[in-house]
C-alpha cells in the first residue's frame, strides 16, 4: 500500500463522504436545543453554487466522489444531479452511497499528475490495518474511506485496559479510553460547570490564546512607542531636533518610518 500512496496529495475529495452518510441524522445542529440542523438541502445549494462559480473546488470536494457514485466521468452538479434522478436516486441519497477503498481519483505524486487513493489520516490508518490484516475475514467488508477519527477509536482493537492505568484515570477520569481524549466532545450550551470536559477544552484554548498573544506584546508596544515619536518628529512636536529612538529590531515598520 505504501507505493500508490507514496507523496500523493491530502484526501480531500471524498472527506465529505465519511460525515455525510445518512439523509438527514448527522448533520450539525445549533444550540440551544440542537434542534435546528442542516440539512441536504443546504447541501444541494451550495454544491451547485460551487460547482457554477467555483468549478476547481467543485471538482477536488465532491465533483469526482459523486461520479464514482453513478457510474459515470467528468459530470458537474447540474449534470450529476440529474443523471441520480434518471437512476431512480434522491438527491439526498446520494451521498449515503458507500464510499469505495478501490475508487481512484485525480492527484499529483510529486507534483506530476495520476491516480490514487484520497485518504485523510483516519483512513490512512484504517487502510494500514486493513492492508496488515487486522480485520481478517472481514475485511472485504470494511471501507475504511467511510471511517472517521471517532469510528477508528471506537473499534474494538482499540479497547482500553481493564482496569485503565492510573495514569490515564488520573489525566481524564470521564474517558473510557485514553487515546479517546475529547474525540467525541460536543460544545455545551449553557457553559458546562468548570469541571467539565468541555470547560477544560475552552480554558486550555484561551490559555493557549493568551499565551501566543504575550509572546509579542512588549515588541508591539515598543514599535508602537517608535512610530509615535517618529510623528511627533515629523509634525514638528519636539522642535525637529530630538532623535526618536533607535527600532527594536529592522523589521517593516522601522524600513517604512
């Protein structure tokens, strides 16, 4: 398996395919109640949408996986959208059609042109199973190009030890699994109490936040000290004699003053 997918591109064009396979019972709702969601037909618009003013991305997200779906080659949304009607498909079934391992799309290997595989991680890794025989007897069945990072961890080669290690008790005691760490979370609304999963989430993201920020605050603020005695220079506020001082360092803003 290592060779065909060797240096190939990112597995964009079938990546809405593991996610989108029922008609209507995972699609993303909003909060409060979670009981307004997307639906197809949102779908169904912005696939046309795309695929009339944006052909190439059309093309490298869905163009191609549903043609593999029909049977057919080179079509566009208005053309595939009608050719499932003429088979006697919903539009909204569709997408359901299981997503193929054996289906080749258009990619480059080094920049050159070919055929290959679209694999995001998760299916790269559940090919490398499927190709080491994991699976055994079952693996003609399995499409490892319809599993999501979720579907992965949730195999039963991946159970935890029982009893867990205390380590892994200790890190996240509301996970069964240790490698399954926040795989499955889903954004409260109110705010969960502070001692929640998904509260821990929100702290460490704004943490990580406040942290990028505070690395170049003190270089913002003596550039932003420079620029300001550089005008009060310019407009004659200091009578034209006084230096300003010297830039933190050579960057743009000191070329520009």
């Amino acid at each position: 398996m290592a060779q065909p997918t060797a240096r190939t591109r990112h597995g964009f064009h079938d990546l809405l395919f593991g996610w989108l396979d029922t008609i209507s019972d995972n699609y993303p709702c909003l909060p409060p109640d979670f009981s307004v969601c997307l639906s197809w037909d949102v779908f169904e618009v912005v696939f046309g949408l795309l695929s009339h003013f944006v052909p190439p991305a059309a093309e490298l997200l869905f163009d191609e996986a549903l043609n593999h779906r029909l049977g057919t080659k080179g079509l566009q949304v208005p053309e595939l959208f009608m050719t499932a009607a003429m088979q006697g498909l919903k539009l909204g079934e569709l997408v359901t059609l299981v997503e193929q391992d054996e289906w080749l799309y258009n990619t480059t290997r080094d920049g050159v042109v070919t055929q290959g595989r679209s694999m995001v991680c998760c299916v790269f890794v559940c090919s490398l199973w499927k190709a080491a025989g994991v699976f055994g007897s079952m693996s003609d069945a399995i499409n490892c190009a319809e599993l999501t990072n979720a579907d992965d961890y949730a195999l039963s080669i991946m159970q935890a030890p029982s009893p867990r290690p205390p380590q892994c008790v200790q890190a996240d005691p509301l996970n069964a699994l240790c490698q399954r760490e926040r795989v499955n979370m889903r954004c409260c609304w109110p705010p969960s109490p502070s001692s929640s999963p998904t509260s821990i989430w929100r702290s460490d993201a704004r943490a990580r936040r406040r942290s990028t920020r505070s690395h170049s605050t003190a270089e913002r603020k003596l550039q932003h000290a420079f620029r300001r005695q550089r005008r009060r220079v310019r407009r004659g506020g200091t009578g034209g004699t006084t230096s300003p001082p010297p830039p933190p360092h050579r960057g743009a803003a000191a070329r520009r003053a």
